[in-house]
C-alpha cells in the first residue's frame, strides 16, 4: 500500500509517496535526487526528533502505513543533513503558516428570505 510523506526541514517541505515496504535508505534516496544531498549526510526521524530511522528498516517499522499516511493527511517525517564537523544539525522546522482570514467581500453572505407579495 503506499504511504504519503510529509519530509521536513526548516523551511523545506517535500511532498512524497512510497510504498510501506520501501526502506528509509531508499527514501533516502529519493531525498537525494530532489535536495542533492547524499543519502549518508542525511538523517531521518519521526517529526518530534525522539526516534531515528534505521537505514536498514522499513517505512512501517515506524507505523507509516497506509492508515497513519494518507493523501489527505500524510505523515510527517523530519530531515536533518550532516554539517562540515561530520556532527547532524539539530532538528529545526519551521512552522507551517495559517493562511490568512478571508477579506469580508470573500466571507460566505448570509442569505436572507425575502417574501414577495
């Protein structure tokens, strides 16, 4: 079944599918044909930083499945590349905006009955 992903790092959000057998080295993978970077200098977790994804393992080793990652909401899985010290980054993403409230002439008008005689 195909899971849908949510990749994030700082400012940078990558849309992407796969299938919940695909190992986090292949989505690693993936990761380095958009960002250029190299599957060895990038680190993959859980959105909250509290567990690290084993190369070697399965996407739903992590529980995402096709019911914990749909189209409508997929899942979130955080990205940090290695820097210059061989040391990762620390975790950093910044949040999604909220857009902002519609202007009146864009609100839904209340529709009001009018009877006519």
């Amino acid at each position: 079944m195909d899971v849908f992903l949510m990749v994030r790092r700082k400012k940078t959000t990558i849309f992407t599918d796969a299938k919940e057998t695909t190992t986090v080295r292949e989505l690693k993978k993936i990761i380095q044909g958009i960002m250029k970077v190299e599957p060895e200098n990038q680190q993959l977790m859980n959105e909250r930083g509290t567990e690290i994804f084993d190369d070697d393992k399965q996407l739903s080793d992590y529980n995402l499945s096709a019911q914990t990652a749909r189209a409508q909401s997929p899942a979130t899985v955080a990205l940090v590349f290695r820097q210059e010290n061989g040391e990762f980054e620390s975790l950093d993403i910044t949040p999604l905006s909220s857009p902002p409230e519609l202007p009146e002439v864009m609100k839904p008008q209340e529709t009001q009955a009018h009877e006519v005689n």
